[in-house]
C-alpha cells in the first residue's frame, strides 16, 4: 500500500460514486476504489438519470431529441435494477438522482443537495470517452474544487491509449496494437478487479426512502428480442451461453445475417452500458480458443472488439470533433437535412424495402444488425442526401447499445469525414438486399 493510499484510508471520508457505463460489480475497478477509500466511512453510489445533455448541441441541430426511445429506456431500466440488487446484496443500495425534474435556473440539484448535505470529500468515477459527460464532471470539479477526484478504467481492454498516437486508420492501428501488446497471446489472461466481499455504508444520515431506484414498467410498444434482457446477470449468463455453444466458431461467416440471434455475438447492449466487462469477454474468448477452437472466426471476434477499442480513443482524441459535420476533415459535406426525408427515413418509409424493414426492426426493438446499420447509414448520406449527424443522432435516441464513440465513429466513417481512408463509403442497396435477404424473409417480417 503507498503512503497516499494508506492515509487516504485514515479519515472518515464520505465517497461518492458516480456510475455512468460501469453498470456491473464484477471487474468494476471504480467500484474498488471507492470502497477502499470509504473503508473507515461511508459510501454513496449513486446514477445520474441526465447528468449531462446527450450530444453537445453546437452545431444548431433541428432535431434533438427529448429522451431515450422506449427500448433504449427500456434496457437502462433493467440494467440499474439489476445493479441495484447487487448492490444490496453488497450491502449498499444504489442512488437514483433524477436531474430531469430539475429546472433549468436551478443551480440546485439533488446531486449538489446530496454532495453538500452529505459533504462528500472524494468522487470515484469512471475514465470516459463521452464528451458530454466529461464536461459535466469538469462543472462539477470547478463547482465543488475541495473534492478529490478519482479515475479508473473499466470501459476498455487497455487502460490508456495502446499506442503512442492515434493512427489514422483501424488498420494501422490494429497492426500496431497486435505487434506491440500480448493480448493476442491465448494464454495470458488479463487481470480482473475482484468484486468487494462487502461495501462500506450508505451514511446514517440518509433515509432509507431517499433517492429510491424506482423502475418503471413498460407496455407493449417495446419489443425488445426477449434475450436482450438488461443487467449483468443477464449478461454473464448470455457470456456463459454464446461461449457454450459452436456459435464462436462461426463468427466470420455467419456475421453479416439481418436478423439471427445466434449469427453475432450480441454483446453490444451490455459492453455499451458496462453491464458487461469487456476484458472478462476477452478472457472467455481465450478460453473458448484454448477449450474448443482457435480460428478465423474466433480471430474476428477479437478483430471487432478492438474496433471498438480504436473508436474509444478515437472519441478521447477527437472530442467535440467527433460531432462536427465536417468531422476530422477539412471540408464539410455538400449534403443537407431534409424534415421530409428525415421523417421518411426515421419511419421507415422510404422507397428502399431493406432500408423500410431495417428502420422498422430499430424502431421496435431497438437494435439493428452490423450490415443494418450500414446500408441505413449509407441510404441516408446517398441515396437521401442527408446531413448525417441527424442520423446519428436518430440512432443514439433508439439503439440499446448506444455507444457515443462506437456510434459516432461509425457514422462518421460512413460519411467520409472520419477514419476512412478511401473516403466515403456507398453500399448498393439491390446487391446487398439480393445477398443479405435473397428470399425477402427479413422484409417480410418486418414490413408486413
Ligand atoms: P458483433 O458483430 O458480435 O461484434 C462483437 C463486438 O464488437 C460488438 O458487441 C461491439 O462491441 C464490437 N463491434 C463490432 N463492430 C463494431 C464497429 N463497427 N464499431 C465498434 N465496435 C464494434 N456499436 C455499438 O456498440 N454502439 C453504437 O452506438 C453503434 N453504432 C453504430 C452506428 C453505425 C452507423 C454503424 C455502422 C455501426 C455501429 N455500431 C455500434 C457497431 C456495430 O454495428 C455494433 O457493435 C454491432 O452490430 C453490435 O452487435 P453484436 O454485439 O452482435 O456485434
């Protein structure tokens, strides 16, 4: 123990922490922090319903959304109830604090009534590519400038940037990364912070009915694919159940499909809000290539994780750029918003059936496959001619795995104003619908 950590733990300190797309116990490295440096006091664990504005709104945006679609709404709820009765049988609770119904005027919130009543000295949270929210924690730190802050990694496989720059493309950085790091290597597991046996208290002074979690119920609108079930139990048991089957060991070419559970891994919901720990998926993944098979597919898996790994710090780098209509480029886009093609697209009315039956499988559930969102993403810069940011953002109110570096990469890439080398990307809607739905069962399905 360093000398820091050893009189941080002296005093009776009250910790707060702030979850946000850490939503698990289980290698949750923020979670340790705090309930070591609250060992001899107490600890608030809190959730922040709308901490910070989804997308900074500086580009003057038409469309921005209210709030969560249903689905996406729908997920969180189960993932925060989920954690909640870890926590409990921690014996902690956690703490909802509803900044909605605050009003806009009001500089008080019951996140700053709960800092100052409960004189919070320490806030534990978790390293963020979001850069809403990592303004709204850097508001908080010049509001409250006598609180220690402390940042863990729990959202990544590295813990900082694996390589000394960003390269510019996903291919140079996958090359760097897999002659640079050992991850490749099957047989060294990457380390796991161990869940706390037992949590310190919530302080004495709280009340028990205070800042309740309480999830509402959903009707039947929301549909989402009743595997989707959120929280990390929920996730854990779909770890356990993909990597029991012969699933992995098809991945490559099975990927692409519009609609089969089983064709893709579906870690996406759960690895967006943390439920899911993504160095204990890859642990698994080297399990499975040890147990059972190390091949192409097994390759590729790993191969999309660390697209995901390179749009984390893509967003880390880029920051607000990453909403800019331009992008990282120079020059923005000739193309424009459209209220009327915009809604035709939303809706799934377009004169384009797989673009129809991928909107309308979004619309109610919530995800939409890889492939799906490329040709919907594609349809929109082309074919429609839209700004795509209004695009983007259509997908950050609705997908479950709402992602801001994953989702706004993506889209961003697909535009030509992002990391894509060859520029802009369009996908030719009859060949794709002729290999990805040759027998219409996918439209059929949803267009019906
Ligand atoms: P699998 O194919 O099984 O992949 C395994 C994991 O690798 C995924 O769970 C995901 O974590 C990661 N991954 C796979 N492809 C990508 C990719 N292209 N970029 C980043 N990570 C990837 N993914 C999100 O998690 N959140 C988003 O908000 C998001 N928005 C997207 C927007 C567009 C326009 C596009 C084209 C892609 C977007 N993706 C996003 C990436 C990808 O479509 C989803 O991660 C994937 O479809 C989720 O299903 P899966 O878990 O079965 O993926």
């Amino acid at each position: 123990m360093t000398n820091e950590q050893a009189s941080d733990e002296s005093d009776n300190k009250v910790v707060l922490m702030l979850f946000h797309n850490d939503l698990r116990v289980h290698d949750n490295q923020t979670l340790c922090t705090a309930a070591r440096l609250a060992d001899n006091g107490c600890l608030l664990l809190a959730y922040i319903s709308k901490l910070a504005d989804s997308v900074t709104p500086n580009w003057g945006q038409a469309y921005h959304f209210a709030q969560r679609g249903l689905a996406r709404q729908q997920f969180l709820t189960e993932s925060l109830a989920d954690l909640d009765a870890s926590l409990q049988d921690l014996g902690n609770r956690l703490l909802y604090l509803n900044e909605e119904s605050v009003h806009q005027d009001s500089s008080t919130t019951p996140l700053s009534e709960l800092i100052e009543t409960q004189q919070v000295s320490d806030i534990c949270v978790s390293d963020s590519a979001d850069y809403a929210q990592n303004l709204a924690y850097k508001a908080l730190q010049d509001r409250y400038p006598h609180i220690k802050w402390h940042y863990e990694s729990t959202a990544t496989l590295f813990k900082s940037m694996p390589t000394k720059e960003l390269p510019k493309s996903f291919t140079q950085f996958r090359k760097k990364v897999e002659y640079e790091h050992d991850l490749l290597s099957a047989h060294k597991d990457l380390v796991i912070s161990q869940t706390p046996a037992r949590l310190p208290p919530v302080p004495k002074t709280l009340s028990s009915s205070d800042y309740v979690f309480e999830p509402k119920t959903f009707d039947d609108s929301v549909q989402l694919e009743p595997n989707f079930k959120g929280g990390e139990e929920q996730a854990l048991a779909h770890l356990n159940v993909y990597f029991e089957s012969d699933a992995p060991s098809d991945y490559k070419v099975t990927r692409n499909a519009l609609d089969t559970w089983g064709h893709s891994t579906k870690f996406s919901p759960w690895l967006a809000n943390g439920s899911l720990s993504v160095k204990v998926l890859l642990n698994r993944l080297r399990q499975y290539e040890q147990e059972v098979v190390a091949n192409d597919s097994t390759y590729w898996i790993w191969f999309e994780l660390l697209w995901r790994e390179y749009f984390y710090w893509y967003g880390v780098i880029h920051d607000k750029d990453l909403f800019l209509f331009k992008g990282i480029t120079q020059q923005s886009p000739s193309n424009r918003h459209n209220k009327q093609r915009f809604e035709q697209w939303q809706n799934g009315e377009t004169k384009y059936p797989i673009i129809n039956a991928c909107m309308k499988q979004l619309n109610s559930t919530g995800y939409m496959s890889n492939r799906g969102r490329q040709l919907v993403a594609s349809a929109f810069i082309h074919e429609l001619g839209l700004d795509w940011r209004y695009g983007a953002t259509y997908f950050e109110q609705q997908l479950i795995d709402y992602d801001v570096s994953s989702n706004w990469g993506n889209w961003q890439y697909l535009a030509g104003v992002g990391a894509d080398p060859r520029g802009c990307r369009q996908f030719n809607l009859k060949k794709q619908t002729q290999q990805h739905d040759p027998d219409g069962i996918f439209m059929d399905k949803w267009l019906s």
